[in-house]
C-alpha cells in the first residue's frame, strides 16, 4: 500500500491546511523511509507469499520487524510530529505525528500477521494483521477509495480558497485544477504500478 497513504495525506490537507502537503505526503511514508535503508542492509527484509510471483500486489511478508513493530512506529511518528512542531507549532506537529502513525494502521489492515509489537520482535509477542491483502481486490479497492476520496477532499478544500492577491478567477481555478488533476494522477499511477507489480 503506498497510494492508499498518500490518499490519506491528501484529505488530511483539507481539515490542516497550514501542513504543507509534501510534509504530509512524508509522514504517510515515514515508517517506510526507515524501511529502506534497513532493507538494503538486510536487516528487514521482503519474503514473497509466491515466489513464482514475487511481484504480486499484497503478494508479500514483510519482515520491517523495527521500522513497522507497534513501540518502533509509535517512536518513528513522535520523532516526526517533533521534527513538524519545531518547524510548524502544535498543532501541525500533532497532525504529522499522527498522520505518520497511520500508516501503520493501513499497514495493520493490509498485511498478513508480520507486524511485531516490540523492536525487533522482542519477546516473540503475537504478530499483527489483518491480512487484507489476502484478497487483492478488495485491497485495491479500499485503497482507490482513500485515493478517490482524498483526491476530492483536496480539490474541495483547493476550490474554496480565495486567489491569490493579483490573480483573477480563472487563473485561479486553473492553477487549482492543474494541482488537483497532478495529486490525484500521481496516486492513482501508484495504485496502478503496485496493483501491475511493475
Ligand atoms: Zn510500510
């Protein structure tokens, strides 16, 4: 799941304006921007469900037994939120953290029972998920649905505001579907290419 995140990340734009979107878009993908480096370093890694098909959309186990353990996320999204309030204040900082945090209930949802609740499985606690990607349609049709909907609650928000100082009516409303139409695109190719496995 990424395009469901930045689904996410854009409807929460419409009810924090002041969050710049691409802190937003960020903090969806936060847990995963520590994935990758542990995961070129062979340190969490990606098993295939098929390994026939190793590609397939939800078709993986993902041993992100730091980055994406319930304590390790909870940490991560902290560490986020502080980064956002020093910049931003409260209330921005509140938003990001929490935002960040959503990815692992996305995550929670999706993915076969592979999410730790301590760092690194400590303790060998029970493994979370839900294990919707077990079914990839009706994955790919939860995650359409957080694209769609955050697509319209961003254009909804982006219609309301008035234009810039300077700018006329129809600028304005070009700029603004021009931002939509780009934000909406690139979350739909990502739901495309994760869906194709390409
Ligand atoms: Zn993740």
């Amino acid at each position: 799941m990424i395009a469901g995140h930045f689904g996410l990340a854009a409807g929460v734009k419409s009810g924090a304006p002041s969050a710049p979107l691409w802190a937003l878009m960020l903090a969806t993908q936060w847990l995963d921007a520590f994935f990758v480096p542990l995961f070129l370093l062979g340190i969490e890694t990606i098993e295939p469900v098929d390994p026939a098909n190793p590609a397939a959309y939800g078709g993986s186990v993902i041993h992100a037994v730091y980055t994406h353990s319930l304590v390790g996320a909870l940490l991560l999204s902290v560490l986020a939120g502080l980064l956002a309030w020093s910049r931003w204040g409260n209330r921005v900082g509140g938003v990001i953290a929490a935002v960040a945090f959503s990815h692992w209930i996305l995550d929670l949802v999706v993915h076969r029972p592979d999410l730790p609740i301590l760092p690194g499985n400590a303790g060998g606690l029970p493994l979370l998920g839900l294990g919707l990607w077990r079914f990839p349609t009706a994955s790919a049709i939860v995650e359409l649905i957080l694209v769609l909907g955050g697509a319209y609650l961003y254009h909804r928000r982006a219609t309301r505001l008035p234009p810039a100082p300077g700018q006329d009516g129809r600028e304005h409303r070009r700029r603004v579907v021009t931002a939509s139409a780009v934000v909406t695109g690139l979350m739909l190719l990502s739901l495309v290419t994760s869906v194709l496995g390409i």
